[in-house]
C-alpha cells in the first residue's frame, strides 16, 4: 500500500535524525525518542497523514509532533537536513553491520573506508 511507503520514509528519516544526532553528541533520550517515534511510525496501520494529533502516538510529544508535521508538510525534517551537511549521509550504510554503530561508521569513514561496499 502507498501509505506505507510514506510512513517508512518518515520513519527512516527519524532513523537518520536519531543516527546523527548521536554523532553530534546529542541527548540519549533524544535518540530515543527519535528511535521510538520512528518505529511507532513504521508500524501504523494507517496513514501517518490521517493521525490528527501526533501526540496521541506512544511516546511522542509536542517537538517531535512538530519535526512531524515539517515533514508532512515540507518533505523533510530541517535538523535532519542541518545535520546531513555535516556528516555524510553515505557512511550511515555501515550501520547494517552488527556492532557497527553511527560512531564507529564515521571513524571508518574518516579512516577512508566510505561506506558498506569499501567496508566489505
């Protein structure tokens, strides 16, 4: 179904918030909360766009209601962007490896070693 496409993306964009906000030294329950709001939103049974009040979802207040509805109504979320220029978005694929977290992808990164393939 295409709601579910839209609500994946949403959700990997709070993934990718979450990832890079850990490597900008943000709050751990930031990171959380970015996690959480990603996975409540990826497993809706509805479209994320019917939801009225995001704040009625688990775990998700006013700021990540507003980092929501930016998304819906822009098509992106503006920290997410912030942050995505200041760390390559490519080393992220790492990640896929158990025990490779944001950190030490973008150590291998700054090592050389780029992204998934060059990791192989």
């Amino acid at each position: 179904m295409s709601f579910q496409k839209n609500n994946m993306r949403l959700a990997e964009q709070l993934s990718r918030l979450a990832s890079l906000t850990e490597l900008d030294g943000g709050s751990i329950w930031t990171i959380k909360a970015y996690r959480n709001a990603a996975s409540v939103i990826e497993n809706l049974d509805i479209p994320i766009s019917n939801v009225l009040d995001f704040t009625v979802l688990q775990g998700i207040g006013k700021g990540l209601s507003k980092k929501i509805k930016e998304c819906l109504t822009l098509g992106y979320i503006s920290d997410l962007v912030a942050l995505e220029l200041i760390y390559p978005i490519e080393a992220l694929s790492m990640t896929v490896v158990p025990g490779i977290g944001p950190k030490t992808a973008f150590k291998y990164y700054n090592s050389g070693i780029k992204n998934f393939e060059e990791l192989v």
